[in-house]
C-alpha cells in the first residue's frame, strides 16, 4: 500500500513538472513569434518609402500610401515593438491582422484617386509645350499670383489683390478683368526703337516671352537670328513682368539701357502668369504697335528661321482674322487636382479644350490683336496661355485657326536641311542658338 501510494506520488509530481516545462516551451514560443511578427512589419515601413523613391516595384505594399498614412502605421507599429508580455495577451502584439486591416483599408481609399492620377499625368505628357521649362517659377497648382513687393506704391490695389497667395488645394474662378492690371512701366526709348512711328514701316513685330533671370537666352537671340531686328520691316522686343528682388530690377534696368529692347507689364513674373504676360504683350502691340500688319509670340528658348517666316507671310498675304501654328485638337482638361495642368469644371467646364496653336510660337494678323486683347479680359481666368487665349478666346470671336507645319514647336535634328525648312524649334539652348544661326545662313548647303 505504500509502495503503491509513494509511486502515484512521485508520477504525479512527474506530470507537474512536465506540464510546467511545456506551458514555459509555449510561453516562450508565442513571446518569440510576437517580437518576429512587429520587427517584420517594421521592416516592410521602413523600406517602403525607399522603394517609392527609387521607382522600384514594392511588393509588399501593392497600393502607394500617402505620408501622412505610412507615419501613423509606423507609429502603431512602434507602440506594439516594445508591448509586453500581458500587453500581448490583452492587444494582441505583434498580431497581423490588425495591421493588415490597416493596409487593406487605407489601400481602398487610395485607389481610386492614384488610379486617377496615373490616367491624368499619361495625358498630360501630351501638353509639354504648356511647361516652360528654362522658368525657375513653376510652382504648384492654382490661380495663385504671388505678392508684389510693399515698396511698390505706383501699383493700383487691384494688381496687389491680384497677387496675393490663395490656399494651394484650390482652384480660384476669377475673372482676367479683376486681376489684370493694365499699362507697362513707360521707358519711351524703348517703344521708339522696337516700333517706331507707331509701326507703319514694320511688317512683321516679334515679341518674345522672356524669365526676367534669363539674361543670356535674350543674348544669344540678340546676336543671332534676332539680328533681322536691323531691319526696318521687322521689330524685335522682349516681354517680361515684374520681381520681388531689387537685385533682378537693377539687372534689367540696366539690360534695358544698353539694348531699349526691354517691355516691361505689371504682374509678377511667373509660370502661372503666362497668361497675365500674353495679354500685357497684346496690350501692348494695341497700344505701341498697331500699325504691323504680323505679330509673331515666341519664347526665349525658340529658335526662329526669319527667313522662312517672312516667305510664309509673303504666301498668305490674303489671310484675315487667322492665328498660324502648330494646332492642337481634341484635348482635354485634366482634372486631376495634383496635376500642374489642373482645370476645374467652375473654370472650365466642357470635356474638350477648343482647338488652339501651342503657345512656344504662333503668328497672328494684326487685325484680331484688338479683340483678343478685350475678349480676354471678360473671360474666367485659366493659367494655360495658349489653351486660354489661342483657344476659348479666339473660339469665341470666330478667329480662324490654320495647322502650318513649318512651325514645328518642339526640339529636332540639328542637321542642316531640317533647320531651313522649319518656321520654329522649341527648347534650343543658349549654346545652339548660334549654331542654328551658322545653319541657316551657310548657302552651300542645297536641301529639297
């Protein structure tokens, strides 16, 4: 009987111990596997945004996530690292479901809006002529006119309002009247050697749209194909607004001196501006000018073959009330708010732009110069200048719109043949300018 009491005792206390082994053997198993699972996950947060960076697939994340997003899942993240162990067995550290959730959940919000954003910027790879690429200006989205300096007390209230910053997120509907602020800082020198006589002798006025900072793009002009200024029948200016910085104004201020070949509005000088600076510059050939009988608007990063040119006007002199460019048809507003190209319905509201000729260079008779001038001032606002002025505006007035495929509005080949056949080449560096120059005028060369 003792025996038989001493042996259940002893298997007993056997049976203890071994369950006590197993329970800390499983204790210590889901504690391991708690502290693997958060460092994994914290893995997969701290690459992701490398991956992003980088252009790379990630696959663990499928669903780009804004920052905002990733900095609050890392921060649960972190929170459950360090939980312990009763932490675990209340919360559930460590635990993928939750997490997944999360992922899932956010995941679900963004697709809509990236799959969105991927569709519009494909879309807007096709209005490249929009962006002026040499502007250190470009800034975000939106009517969003920046200030004018304090000092500045010739400026009527209107510009100053007009220049004030609006929240980035939105889309002002304004009309060009209420911002636009008329008339050009007065240098009459320089009026009487771009146009003189108010243009009676000028057949053909160039104006060419120009970053205050661009000094040596306006050079290399001056010295090579905008050496036909010379001439009697053409006219050659340059088209900027105003800055904040005293140091640019002096710069310019003594460009001008030298050259008098400097026009000067009063808005600030800017990408989203383009459009204030295409109707201050048909303000003032209205004003300056209106005798020429062609006013060509180009950039400072074109190349122009002058002589072409004037071979195509001599080939339309019957032509009235037309715009002459390279056309554009069938495009449409991108509506996705990240987009720089941003359109919103209250500013624009049909699916399709007009057809209109891309604003790196475009010709227009000097009979429609007056009206577009004062139909853009009745109209809502829209940053994109050619869209705006060479589309709805001259929509609305019936100007007539010609394709000329002479006018090229994009960079090509540099070889010979291609640079005599062609009106304009967009995105010539300062560099190229003279060597286009050399092109044109080397006769040796026959081309068909």
């Amino acid at each position: 009987m003792i025996g038989t009491f001493l042996k259940r005792k002893m298997w007993i206390s056997n049976f203890r111990i071994t369950h006590l082994i197993f329970g800390i053997i499983v204790l210590a198993t889901i504690i391991f596997y708690s502290t693997l699972n958060g460092r994994q996950y914290n893995l997969v947060i701290k690459r992701y945004p490398d991956l992003r960076l980088n252009g790379t697939e990630n696959h663990f994340m499928p669903l780009p996530l804004s920052n905002t997003s990733l900095m609050d899942i890392q921060t649960k993240l972190n929170k459950r690292k360090n939980c312990g162990f009763f932490t675990f067995l209340a919360n559930g550290c460590g635990s993928t479901s939750n997490i997944t959730s999360v992922l899932k959940k956010l995941g679900e919000n963004n697709l809509i809006a990236n799959d969105s954003s991927l569709k519009s910027e494909a879309n807007s790879d096709n209005i490249q002529r929009i962006e002026k690429l040499p502007l250190s200006e470009i800034q975000e989205v939106g009517v969003k006119l920046e200030k004018l300096p304090p000092n500045n007390h010739s400026l009527s209230n209107k510009t100053i309002v007009a220049n004030n910053n609006v929240d980035s997120s939105t889309e002002r509907v304004i009309k060009t009247k209420d911002i636009y602020e008329n008339g050009h800082m007065n240098d009459q020198t320089s009026i009487n050697n771009i146009c003189p006589q108010k243009g009676a002798d000028v057949n053909l006025l160039i104006l060419i749209t120009s970053a205050p900072t661009h000094r040596e793009q306006r050079l290399s002009i001056r010295q090579s194909w905008g050496h036909y200024g010379i001439r009697r029948d053409i006219s050659i200016g340059f088209m900027l607004g105003r800055t904040q910085d005293q140091r640019i104004e002096d710069q310019l201020s003594a460009e001008n001196y030298m050259y008098s070949d400097l026009i000067r509005g009063n808005f600030i000088d800017s990408y989203k501006n383009l459009t204030l600076k295409t109707i201050s510059l048909l303000e003032w050939t209205t004003t300056n000018c209106p005798n020429a009988t062609y006013l060509l608007k180009t950039d400072d990063d074109m190349f122009i073959n002058v002589p072409k040119l004037l071979q195509f006007i001599e080939t339309h002199l019957s032509y009235k009330r037309s715009i002459f460019g390279r056309l554009a048809k069938k495009w449409k507003p991108i509506r996705n708010k990240k987009s720089k190209y941003y359109v919103s319905p209250e500013q624009y509201f049909p699916p399709v732009f007009p057809p209109f000729t891309t604003g790196p260079a475009y010709l227009m008779t000097s009979d429609i110069i007056l009206d577009l001038y004062n139909k853009s001032l009745s109209q809502t606002y829209l940053k994109l200048e050619d869209v705006y002025t060479t589309g709805i505006v001259a929509q609305l007035l019936n100007i007539h719109r010609v394709n000329i495929k002479e006018f090229l509005n994009r960079r090509i080949a540099f070889n010979q043949c291609n640079i005599k056949k062609s009106i304009s080449i967009h995105m010539v560096k300062t560099n190229e300018q003279y060597d286009l120059w050399k092109k044109i005028s080397d006769n040796s060369v026959q081309c068909k």
